[in-house]
C-alpha cells in the first residue's frame, strides 16, 4: 500500500514538476495547464 502510494506522488510530482515552470507546459499532450507558481 505505501509503494503504491509512494510511487503515485512520485509520478504526480514528477509530472506536476515540469508542467509548473516550464514553458512547454500549454503543450503538453494530455495534461491541462497547471496554474502553478511560474
């Protein structure tokens, strides 16, 4: 449970990340844009 758990956040983490500040992150397939700190 907590391996799954833990590799969840990690994905989400690994994934929210980049599409925060980075500008490529409109034009990420299948992500919507994430209103993070940029």
């Amino acid at each position: 449970m907590l391996g799954a758990a833990a590799s969840v956040l990690i994905l989400h983490i690994s994934v929210a990340t980049p599409a925060g500040w980075l500008p490529a992150a409109p034009s990420s397939p299948g992500l919507p844009a994430s209103p993070g700190p940029a």
